[in-house]
C-alpha cells in the first residue's frame, strides 16, 4: 500500500514536471502560430489582404467589421517602409516580432498624418539615417526594431458594408517596400 | 512478482495523462493569467505583449491568431451570463448597459471553439457602434434570439454553447488606467427551449 502511494506521488511530480515543460515548449512546436502562418503566406514585402472565410491560410478576417491585411518583412536588405492611404473610418497597424509579440503598434489619431506611413529599421540603419536624413522619411514615423525579421498587421474598419469596399480598397492599395539607402 | 513494473507503470500514466491533461486544460480554460474581468467578460490585455507569462504565449502560439496591438484596441469575451450560467444557443438573451470608452466597437457571436458562428447570409451576426440603437441614456441593449427582434437583435441558431466577442477598437481600455470604472454590458438569460 505504501508503495502505491509512493508510485502515485511519483506519478503526481510527474505530471507537474511535464505539465511545464509542455507549456513552456509549446511556443515553439505548434507550427500553427501567427507568425508561421504569415510566413506560409507567401514571399516579403506585400500585404496579403485576408478573406473573410475560413481558409486553409489559417488566417482570416474574424471580425467582419475590421479588415486586416498583413505583410511580412525583413530588415536586413535595408529600411522597410508601409504605406497606405485612403478614407477609412479608423485604421490601426502594428508589428510583431516572429514570436509573435507586439514590438509597435499605432492607430490614425496617434500617427502624424491621416495616412499610414512607417518605417521600420534596425538600430543601425537608425543611426544612419539620423545623420542624413532623406527628404521623403520626413513625416514617415520611424521605429526601430532589435529582431530584423517580423510582420506588420494594418486593419482598416468598416462598419457599414457600403464602407467595405473602400477599406478593400485602402488595404490592397497599401504598399510594403524596401527602401533602397 | 509484477508488483515493480505495475507501480511503474502507475507513475508513469499518472505523470504523462495528467501532465498532458492538466496542460490542455490550462490552454482552453484561460488566456493565461492577468485577465481583466468585468461581470462575465475578460480581457487580456497583455495577451500580445513581449512580456506576456508562459501560459499566454503558449495559448496564442496554439491559436495563431493576429493579435490586436495595445494601441489597435482590446477583445472581451464573455461565455457566461452575468449569473455565470454558460451561454447556449438554446436560450435567449438580452445584453444591456453602457459601453466602455472606445473610437469603434463590434459585438458578434462565436461558437464554442472561438471560430465564427454558422450562420445563414443575411442574418445579422454582429453589430457595430455605427449600427447600434442607443438607449435615450446612450447605453445599448441587444436581443440575442432565434426569432426576429425589434432593435438590435443577433441571430441564434443551432443549440450548442456560444461565446460573445465584444472588440474594442482603439480604447483607453487596453492602457487599463481607468478600468475600474468601465462598465460593460450585462448578459441577462431569458427564456430557454425546453431539452
């Protein structure tokens, strides 16, 4: 009886033991994160407009009042700039890193201008462009990175379906491009 | 004779079912810790967040969803009424009070599993802050049934359990500073089909 009582605690740290060990391993083995899915999207540098659908991206706009576009990007080749214009009611954007976490986000009442236009670059290419400024980053909101690769989210809501098509419109319109220094 | 092996092999089922039960059970139950809670909806606002504790990043890398960044808004979610009976399909609901601070918000419905509920086209299955009647006193109240509602109504349909997603887009909600006096929605059960 002793025994089993020994074997059922054993059994009990156990369970403990490997219950952390899955919670703290399962970041990296579910290959069904956001930033896996953004990845099997498709090649850097693009929004992907997302459908309203289920589909077999994994991604989809949940919310059918908010359109989401996402784009993947890379820092290495140099600065990458977003940029999107249109008349929608609100949009939003942030960036996350490839565990998925928040390194920035933004809304139109906190941008400069009612436009969205950000630059993304690494602590380095920061440096550089503080010393020479180009005359097209001036109303760009500049952010810099420490991890070089992630992917930024830009939503454009529409909260009537006439204003749908305009927040289509303001999301495959919107560009993500690397900058030639 | 057998007696070792057996109580070896209680330890081990013991450590491998219950460590993997408990850890699955962990991820579906909650978000994680740090949950606001006002009634029956939660938040985690910190959900996306660098600093995030082990059980929310482990539960958003399962889901893979695109995050809302704190400046975009904050998502509450309800799957009980305000006298903490789940939420099914087979009742009938009435949502109502005022709506926290927000430029923008949605309310729609999503089955069990989080992902959108089936429903017919041209049913309503959400609501905007665009769309929504307002009370004289500025606060909403929203019919969720199965037959059609005067004023804001969302379709139920089916008769499994369902969850309520209330988005708030671009909030001082998600800085949390004023929180405690934010009040949501109360989720108040009408009548139910008989089993």
């Amino acid at each position: 009886m002793r025994s089993l009582a020994l074997a059922i605690a054993v059994g009990l740290v156990g369970a403990a033991a490997l219950h952390i060990v899955i919670i703290l391993a399962l970041p990296g083995w579910t290959g069904n994160d956001a930033w896996t899915r953004v990845v099997r999207l498709g090649e850097t540098d693009r929004f992907y407009a997302l459908a309203n659908e289920a589909n077999s991206s994994g991604l989809l706009n949940e919310d059918l009042h908010i359109n989401v576009a996402v784009c993947r990007f890379d820092l290495t080749e140099g600065p990458v700039r977003v940029q999107a214009s249109g008349a929608v009611p609100v949009w939003t954007a942030s960036a996350f890193d490839t565990d998925s976490s928040e390194t920035f986000s933004i809304n139109d009442r906190s941008s400069i201008s009612e436009d969205v236009d950000i630059t993304f670059v690494t602590p380095a290419q920061m440096l550089q462009l503080r010393r020479a400024m180009p005359e097209s980053l001036a109303s760009s909101v500049l952010v810099a990175l420490v991890r070089p690769e992630g992917y930024v989210v830009l939503r454009a809501v529409a909260p009537l379906p006439s204003l749908v098509a305009g927040a289509r419109a303001f999301l495959t319109g919107a560009d993500c491009a690397t900058l030639v220094v | 004779m057998l007696r070792l092996p057996l109580l070896v092999l209680v330890a081990l089922v013991i450590a491998f079912g219950g460590g993997v039960w408990s850890a699955r059970l962990a991820l579906e139950a909650s978000s994680g810790f740090g949950a606001l809670e006002l009634g029956p909806w939660a938040a985690f606002p910190e959900l996306q967040s660098p600093g995030a504790d082990p059980y929310a990043k482990a539960h958003r890398a399962r889901n893979g969803l695109l995050l809302l960044g704190r400046a975009e808004g904050l998502i509450f979610t309800a799957s009980a009424d305000s006298e903490g009976a789940a939420l099914s399909a087979r009742c009938a609901y009435r949502l109502e009070g005022g709506t926290p601070l927000a430029r923008f918000w949605t309310l729609r419905i999503v089955d069990g599993s989080g992902s959108p509920f089936s429903s017919e086209p041209g049913f309503p299955r959400s609501l905007s802050s665009w769309q929504a009647l307002r009370l004289p006193d500025g606060a909403i109240s929203v019919a969720l049934t199965r037959a059609p509602h005067a004023g804001n109504w969302l379709r139920l349909s089916g008769d499994g359990a369902f969850r309520l997603v209330f988005t708030l887009v671009d909030t001082p909600t998600a800085g949390s500073a004023g929180l405690a006096v934010i009040d949501m929605p109360v989720i108040r059960r009408g009548a139910c089909l008989d089993a």
